[in-house]
C-alpha cells in the first residue's frame, strides 16, 4: 500500500522450471515464481498498480480477465510488453466482490504462453460482502483451485494438438494450483472452493465422487443472489464458479471432472475430451472440525441488468472460420457501443462443435437459453459463457466504463486455441 492509498503489485513475468514429478524438471513460465503467479486481492473503490516486467524472451501482455476498467488498461493485444519491457496498468477497482483471473493475451500465442504457466487468481472484495457468514479465510477454508489440463512428454510439458481435436490442446491429467494428485487437509466444516478453468480447451462438470451435494455461492462476476444447491457445476475455459461444500469429520471426498453431455454428436464429443473424467483434488478432514456458521439464505442483488433497458441488441454467430463469419482483424473494429448503455447481444453457435463467449470489461446476465430461463448455474454474472453446438443464449449487459474511441475491448471464444486462430472481435466504447 502506498501513501497515497494504492495497492502497488509487482510481477514479473520469467522463465523457470519445476519438478511437477520428482528428480524431473520441467521447462515453465510464471509470474514471479516458476509457474502461475500469486493471488492479487484488492478491494472495491481501491487504486490499483500493478508493475510488470517481461523477462521473457517474446513479448506478452497481461489481461484482467472480468475486471471493469479503461481499455488502455485492459492488458487485451493491443498493450503488448516487449521482451525486456515493462507495463504498468492502473485503475480504480469499482465492482462487486469476485473470483477473477489474470493471464497473457498475445494474439496469436494465448494458448502457448498460458499453457507454459502463466496464469494467476484475482480476488475482489467489497463491504457487503464481508459482511456475510461466508468462509472467507484464504488458504483455510476460502481455497483457490486453479485446474489445468496437461501431458507430459518425460519430463517437458507436451503441448501438441491430436489431429482430430478441434477445440485444441487437450491433456491427458489435471494440475490444481500447479500440483498433480493434489489433496487439501480441512479443518472447517464449510469449505470454500473458488474454482477456475484456466485450461486451454477442455470443458469440465465437476462434482464428488460420492455425489455430495454442494452450494454454489457465486459466478465469473461474483456472488449470486442466494446460494443454489447442485450436485454437478460445468465450467469452460475461463469460467469460474464458488462453491461451499461440508465435511464431516475425518472423511476424504474428491472432487472430480464428470463425463460431459455437450450436446455433440459421438465424434465430436469423443474428441473434445467430453468422455474423460479426472479427479481433481481430494479434501481430507481433520478428526474434529471447526464449526462453521451457516451459509446465509441471500447473498446480494445482481449488479447486471435485466435486458429490459436495452437499447439494442446485437448478434453473434459463433464459428471456428471467424465470429459473424469475420476473422480477428487488430485493425478493424467491429461494433461499437455507447457508454452508459445497456444491450441484449444473442450469441449462437451452430458450428458441429463447442465454443464459449467471453466479453472485457463486462458482467452480463444470461437472459435465456435456447428460449428458456438459465439453469441456477448460469443466474449470475458471467463474463464468460458455454456455448455448445445448438445453442443460442441471450445475455444483457451495461457499458458504463470511461469513452476511448481509440482502444478496442475484446470478445471471442475463450477456447484458446480458436481465439488464436483468430475467433475473436473488437469493439469500442463511445
Ligand atoms: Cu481471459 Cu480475452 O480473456
Ligand atoms: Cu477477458
Ligand atoms: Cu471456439
């Protein structure tokens, strides 16, 4: 903290190594430390700073992925940092309490620079939110799981797509925050889990092996309305979900990836991975437990409109060639908003195979799927959505960031391989 009041952050982006398996050193990137970098927190209404030297040897850049802030400041491709550079990005944090992330958007080398470790959680906090019985003791019992898909070549990192997989890199064992076969001792009764897909392409429905019940608390954009009681959540690439699970005293359960029911045909299901399942991370309760308070009936009001102050609305055909049937162009802009509106943006995808949709700088609301009201897990605010094959979603959101003209925000499917191959588009706030 400066005198000044802002919270000043430093990463480094470098080059290391680490032995994910023992006596086996594998080549990685991370932010200041060998692979994914520290969980940044901040609070609503706080400046932030955040330093970043680029020591490796490409350039890169940094984006807020879910964070409201100017589109300078947004770390999409157009703020590249050099090889050797240095960026400094600063706002002012103004929304609710949320899991978020941050990662590199190079365009054209998202998927490699993150799947080489370059990844990080952002946690935000707000006033309301700490006043609410939540476990909220980080590393305790408000634990981030970052989850990735990898393969290992000995030793190396295997980053090569299988010929027939269209949705990209797929890995064949999961890593939570850098760690395979991870298991976590609790010591609390309620246990928090701020879930994270930072994996490249792979869809997961997770959920316990023993088919436990949990809560979940909140969505990309933060804490839902009231807590909803599921056994199954499914996130893609980007996608982050809080969830509270109890323990009983002294027993294990593991959390796992479920086969997935994408809506594809044999083919493509079998060949986006959607027949795996993984285990993920197993809890491990201590013999007696702290007693947790119980999770409140509400949580909050939803900072994200409605659709019914919509002033227009816009359309995206979702397709592996290009979205709207445009490949990403870094010189053209494709839609421009005007600050301080709201808009209904229908996304549908009809491609043959999965796909997701991610805005900057926004939450929306998913007004509808296919025609219908969203299931519980799709009710808060997201910034990134699954959008399988078949599907066509509404979702409603409001552009109240500073004016720029000049520098674009993205949105494209966070399946980072699309993405690279040029899914993606821009738009402007005037
Ligand atoms: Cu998580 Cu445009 O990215
Ligand atoms: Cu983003
Ligand atoms: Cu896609």
């Amino acid at each position: 903290l400066r005198k000044d009041g802002t919270r000043v952050f430093d990463l480094t982006m470098q080059a290391g190594e680490r032995e994910f398996m023992p006596r086996r050193k594998t080549p990685t990137w991370g932010f200041s430390g060998d692979y994914l970098g520290p969980t940044l927190r901040a609070g609503r209404g706080e400046k932030v700073e955040v330093r970043i030297r680029n020591t490796l040897p490409e350039p890169s850049t940094v984006h807020w992925h879910g964070m409201h802030l100017p589109a300078r400041m947004d770390g999409g491709p157009h703020q590249m940092i050099d090889a050797g550079g240095v960026w400094t990005p600063r706002w002012t944090v103004n929304q609710p309490a949320a899991t978020l992330w941050y990662h590199p958007h190079p365009h054209g080398a998202t998927e490699k620079h993150v799947q080489r470790g370059l990844a990080g959680m952002f946690l935000l906090d707000d006033d309301r939110t700490e006043r609410l019985t939540l476990p909220r003791r980080y590393g305790v019992d408000d634990l981030p799981v970052i989850v990735q898909d990898v393969r290992f070549d000995g030793a190396r990192f295997d980053h090569g797509h299988p010929l027939l997989a269209s949705v990209g890199f797929l890995g064949d064992r999961t890593m939570v925050n850098g760690t395979l076969a991870p298991y976590r001792e609790v010591g609390d009764e309620l246990i928090r889990l701020r879930l994270l897909n930072a994996s490249t392409a792979r869809v997961y429905t997770f959920g316990f092996d023993d088919g436990r019940d949990f809560s979940l608390i909140g969505t990309d954009g933060g804490l839902l309305e009231q807590p909803a009681v599921m056994d199954r959540v499914k996130l893609s690439p980007g996608e982050r979900a809080e969830i509270v699970v109890r323990m009983r005293p002294g027993e294990r359960t593991v959390l796992r990836s479920h086969p997935l029911d994408a809506g594809m045909d044999f083919f493509n299901q079998r060949f986006s991975g959607g027949d795996d399942s993984f285990d993920v991370l197993q809890l491990r309760a201590a013999p007696s437990l702290r007693p947790s308070p119980g999770l409140p009936a509400r949580l909050g009001e939803l900072a994200v409109p409605d659709g019914s102050d919509s002033v227009r609305g816009r359309h995206f055909e979702l397709k592996f060639s290009g979205i709207n049937g445009r490949k990403m162009d870094m010189g053209r802009v494709d839609e421009t908003v005007a600050r301080g509106t709201a808009e209904t943006w229908t996304i549908r995808n009809n491609d043959g195979m999965p796909h997701n949709f991610h805005v900057h700088d926004v939450q929306f609301r998913v007004l509808e799927v296919n025609g219908k009201r969203p299931p519980a897990a799709l009710r808060g605010a997201k910034d990134t959505v699954f959008v399988p094959s078949g599907t066509t979603m509404k979702v409603a959101m409001r552009f109240d960031g500073p004016a720029d003209p000049d520098t674009p925000y993205m949105y494209h499917c966070h399946l980072l391989y699309h993405e690279d191959q040029a899914m993606m588009g821009q738009f402007v706030v005037v």
